[in-house]
C-alpha cells in the first residue's frame, strides 16, 4: 500500500501554510537598539532603571519589535526573581545563625 502524499504549501512570506508569516516588508526582526554604556544588570535596581529608561519607551516608539520586547521582558523578569531569591536566602541564614538551626 502506497503512502499519501502530503503536499505542502511554502508562503512568499515564510511558513508552510498559506497567510503564514509576517506581511512583505515587515522590519520587526530586523529591529534592535543600541545599548547605552552606563547598562549593568546586577541588580534589581539596575534592571528596574533598563526597563524604565530603555525597554518601555523603545518599545512604545516602535524601535523595538514586539517579540524583542516581550524576550526582553521575560529575561528581566527572570533576572529579577534571582535577585529576590538571593536575597531571601541571606536572610534565612542570618535567622538560622541568630536561632541556632544547622542549615539543610
């Protein structure tokens, strides 16, 4: 018994489907912006300073594209949970060392 033959349809636009991919003449993965020398991403305050100064308004101006703004974000977002949780831990051990517990 013969297989079926699947024909696949390859948009102008990219994609496998028809409509798939961005319209003709989309810049958006073409979009990206220079990064000021004063960045550093070490802590919450810096990353809080990124996304005010630079993340936002590129982003609302259109220099940024969507999905560059949103990996940006969640990067961001990443960052910041690490830097709560670093600090969490800290405490946890000053409270240990000051009650006595062995920590884990």
């Amino acid at each position: 018994m013969a297989k079926p033959v699947v024909h696949t349809f390859q948009s102008s636009h990219g994609g496998r489907r028809s409509g798939a991919g961005a319209p003709k003449g989309n810049v958006n993965g073409r979009k990206g912006i220079h990064l000021p020398a004063w960045l550093k991403l070490n802590t919450s305050d810096q990353i809080l300073r990124f996304m005010r100064k630079i993340l936002i308004p590129y982003t609302l101006s259109g220099q940024l594209g969507c999905r560059q703004s949103s990996a940006i974000t969640t990067c961001c977002k990443v960052l910041l949970d690490y830097d709560q949780l670093q600090e969490l831990e800290k405490r946890i051990e000053l409270l240990e060392k000051a009650k006595g517990v062995k920590a884990n």
